[in-house]
C-alpha cells in the first residue's frame, strides 16, 4: 500500500479522493487536514486512523488529542510545516483552497514527496518558486483539475516542441447566457447555481467571473513550460471535452468524459493503471451534439486579464489571486455585488510592485498585505 496525505480531506476534492480509496483500498492515508467541518473529519480518523492530522485552532487540536490520544494533531502556520514535511514517504493531495495551499506544497516538494495538485493558487502565485523547486527535489507533479490532468494525458507521449495550441475548455459557468448589463443585479443564489458542476461556493464564483480559467491560464504556463501564445480558452458548454492540444501537423487531440472529478482524482492516484471508477461511459449517441465558441474576452474582462499579468511577472499573478480571494470572500458575505468583484481585481492589478523580490516568504507577505488592505476598504 502506498502513503497518502490528504490535504483538505473534509471537502468536495478531499471526500471524493476517499471514495476512491475505499474502492481501490490501495492507500494507507497517513495525514489528513481539516478546517472548520469538524464532525466529518472526526469520522474520517475513525475509519481511516490517520497517523497525523492538522486543524485550525488549538482549541480543535486538544479536542482531538484527548478523543484520539494516540494521533498526532498539528495547527497554525508552523504545524503545517511539520505536517508537510513528515518522515514518511507517500502521494501528497493539496485539495486546499486559495493561497494557504502554497506552504505546504511548498515544504512537501522540500521533503521530497511527489504531489498530486488541486490548489491552484500553489502555481498562480508561486509557479516559478514551485517548478524550479520540484526540479530540483525531482519531484513530479500531478495536476488534479480536469483541465489540466486532460492535458497532462494528451500531452504524455508526444513531442512537446510538435505543439502548436493548447485549448482549455470553459463551461461559461452559472452566469453565461447573462448579459453586462444583467450581472448588475444577479444574486449570490444565481452566482453559485453552476449548470455542469458540483464544487465548493469559492471556485463556483470563480467560474462565474471565468477568473478561475485565467488560473488555469497560468497553472498551464507553469506545468507545461509553454509559451503565453500557445496558450488559449474555448467555450464549450457541455464541458464533455475538457482540453484540447493542437499539433503542428493539424491533429487536434481532444479527452472526453462526463463531468465528475472522480475521473482526474483517480488517474492522478493511479497512475500510470487507469482504474475503473463510478463514472459512466460515455455514451456518444446521447451526447449528439458538442458545441464551441470563440471566447469572448471583453465579456470575460478576469479571463483576458490572465494573459496580462503572465506577462507581468510574478507581482502582478500574486495580485491577481489575492485580490480575488478577498473580494470572493466580501461577496459571499454579501457586502459586494458581483461586478465589484472585477473591480477590486482590476485595481489590485495594476498597482505597482516595486519592491517585490521572490522567495515563499515574500508572496506570502504579499499575498497578506493584499488582502487586508481590500478588506480594511470595505470594513
């Protein structure tokens, strides 16, 4: 059996990654983390038994150690260090959300485990910082959104200086079929109805805004090493196709499937095997029709401005993301509209970082500052 840590154990990605576990049974799950769905995690240790788990506060921790005397409980920053960098070898799934993935994927890659990745914000603030850190570990990492593990599969057995385009698929998310001029007024219920997908409210909204494909914009630039010009977005509504890669010859590869993240999580877990799942098979007579449109960047003004801050530099994709999550949050609170969401991005974007110089601990400082400087605007 293999070592598994998993980060986020009690969310959408994490509750389906131990679905997959309890069917393949080919996984020892070593550590998990959990933040506020304490009830769920307390029956994850039960069944799972964890050698060591992290958690949000103190108070949860003691709470856990006099349940689970044996267990070895983690919290804050400093816990989360020591969690990532266990003495034990195995698979490390980040299945966290926003920024606060990046230290642990961080000093996970430092203790030499390979990664299975589902935080976007570990390569859209620190993609530099995390590729040249795995190269130098030689560590692998294995992308978990659908997006990406389809390119990862596409792109496996081919030359990679024969691509011409990669195409990242976008549903157009709950909103698309609205107009500028109805985003003004749509509600947080509306904003989180997504059509295709089941996922949690933050990567719902970024769906909404299509922010979450300028993430995959750059999370591509970084897996790949591709350049910003061999990197494109298509609209395609059914999301059945989930990438496409176009070659110099003019064959474009493309990876269907029905969506449901069960299939990446458990290619990703079993790789090279490719595991029979819950899944359906597709059945391409019911499907019939497939649909793509040009995207429309000037409605999708976050998606557009992806491809800018690539071109910015490291300062301005910190911004981009922070930004966003702190007016994310402002917006399920219900103390923004939708389009101020854009708003509070665009500005973030195009201050000046002058003094920005790389390291893990200066994106974390700048990702902080960032954010409660956009929270103290709207206390």
């Amino acid at each position: 059996m293999r070592n598994l840590y998993l980060l986020g154990a009690t969310g959408s990605i994490g509750t389906q990654a131990l679905n997959i576990i309890r069917q393949t049974k080919d996984y020892q799950v070593i550590g998990i983390t959990f933040y506020n769905n304490v009830c769920l995690g307390k029956e994850i240790i039960k069944e799972f038994k964890p050698e060591i788990v992290w958690v949000k506060t103190e108070e949860v921790k003691q709470e856990l150690e006099k349940e689970f005397p044996k267990l070895k409980v983690y919290f804050g920053k400093e816990g989360m260090i020591d969690f990532a960098l266990y003495e034990k070898p195995g698979l490390f799934l980040n299945a966290l959300m926003g920024s606060s993935g990046l230290l642990p994927t961080y000093y996970a890659i430092k203790s030499k485990k390979d990664i299975l990745l589902a935080n976007k914000e570990s390569l859209v603030i620190g993609g530099k910082l995390i590729m040249e850190l795995a190269r130098e570990m030689k560590v692998s990492i294995f992308p978990l959104d659908s997006e990406h593990n389809s390119l990862f599969q596409l792109l496996r057995k081919e030359n990679k200086e024969d691509i011409k385009k990669i195409y990242l698929t976008a549903s157009g998310g709950a909103l698309r079929d609205k107009t500028r001029t109805e985003l003004k007024t749509v509600t947080k219920e509306e904003v989180l109805n997504h059509p295709n997908w089941k996922m949690g409210e933050k990567i719902t909204v970024d769906s909404a805004t299509m922010i979450n494909k300028g993430f995959e914009v750059i999370e591509a630039y970084h897996l790949f090493g591709l350049r910003i010009d061999q990197i494109d977005t298509i609209l395609h509504r059914e999301s059945i196709v989930h990438a496409l890669v176009e070659y110099e010859d003019g064959t474009v590869l493309a990876n269907l499937s029905y969506p449901n993240m069960e299939l990446p999580i458990s290619y990703a877990l079993n790789y090279p095997r490719r595991k029979k799942t819950s899944v359906p098979s597709l059945d391409l007579g019911k499907v019939k029709d497939l649909h793509f449109e040009e995207m429309d960047y000037e409605r999708y003004p976050l998606l557009k401005l992806a491809f800018e801050v690539l071109k910015a530099g490291e300062a301005k994709q910190i911004a981009y993301s922070a930004s966003n999550e702190a007016a994310v949050n402002l917006f399920l609170e219900d103390r923004i509209s939708f389009l101020d969401i854009e708003k509070i991005v665009t500005l973030a974007v195009k201050k000046d970082y002058p003094k920005f110089t790389s390291s893990l601990d200066n994106i974390l400082k700048l990702d902080q500052e960032i954010k409660q400087e956009i929270y103290d605007r709207y206390k």
